[in-house]
C-alpha cells in the first residue's frame, strides 16, 4: 500500500492519542493525600523522572518517564498546568 491507501485507512492505525497529559489526569484522579504527596515529589529536582515513573508503574498507574519529565518541565499536553 502506498501513502495514499494508508492515509485514506487511518483508522486502521489504530486511535487518536489523547489529548490530555497522563500524569494531569492521574493527579485528578488520585486521593488528595496521594496527589499532594506526588506534587511534592515532581517539585523535588533532586528526584528523577524515571524513580517517579518506577513507583507510578509499581503501584498499577503507567506513566513513562518521559510523560513525567514533559509534565514537570511544563510542556505536557495536560489542562491541570
């Protein structure tokens, strides 16, 4: 198949990202403790994007380092900045 098919088959590569940040969607859904908690620890420069992404991961909630490192540098795709 050529650019053209493809184009015209777009849904056939599956679907649209979400337009909102992963890690300003976990903070509004998490309990307040623990959203607070998360806050103070992406304030931390002294922790890094990956430790976060680690525990995140470790405890049922996938956030890549690099969603993480986007959202605490200010560039994420997220409506909580």
């Amino acid at each position: 198949m050529g650019l053209l098919d493809d184009l015209s088959n777009v849904e056939a590569f599956g679907k649209a990202q979400s337009n909102y940040c992963g890690v300003c969607t976990l903070l509004g859904e998490l309990p307040a403790e623990e959203s607070k908690l998360l806050h103070s620890r992406m304030a931390d420069p002294k922790v890094s994007h990956t430790a976060l992404s680690r525990i995140l991961k470790e405890n049922g909630y996938s956030i890549s380092d690099g969603v993480m490192g986007r959202h605490r540098r200010g560039v994420c795709s997220g409506v909580a900045k």
